[in-house]
C-alpha cells in the first residue's frame, strides 16, 4: 500500500468493483439533466377561419 491507502480502501473506491453497479449505476445530479427551457410563447397565429366555417353550406 502506498501513501497509507490500504488496498481494500482502493477497491471500495473503484467504481468498477462496487457490488451495487450493474443494480443502480450512479444517475447525473438532477441540475445536471435538468430539461431544457421551454420554448418562448410562439406568437399568436394569423386568424385562420374555423372548419366550421369552411364547411358552411
């Protein structure tokens, strides 16, 4: 052991051999992922006559 850190100290730091990654692999923190800023507001479409317009007979 080297710098006072036991081997089994490295082991249970190594990702690679805790016993829970393959169950539950460590998620990103949540402000890491978090979603994207919604879109702006589109602006208010030019007035489209109604299908019901369109099918006034």
């Amino acid at each position: 052991a080297e710098d006072g850190i036991s081997a089994d100290t490295l082991a249970a730091n190594d990702w690679r051999t805790a016993p829970d990654f393959e169950l539950a692999p460590p998620e990103p923190a949540a402000h890491e992922v978090a979603a994207p800023e919604p879109p702006a507001p589109e602006p208010p479409a030019p007035e489209i006559p109604s299908f019901d317009d369109d099918f006034d007979m």
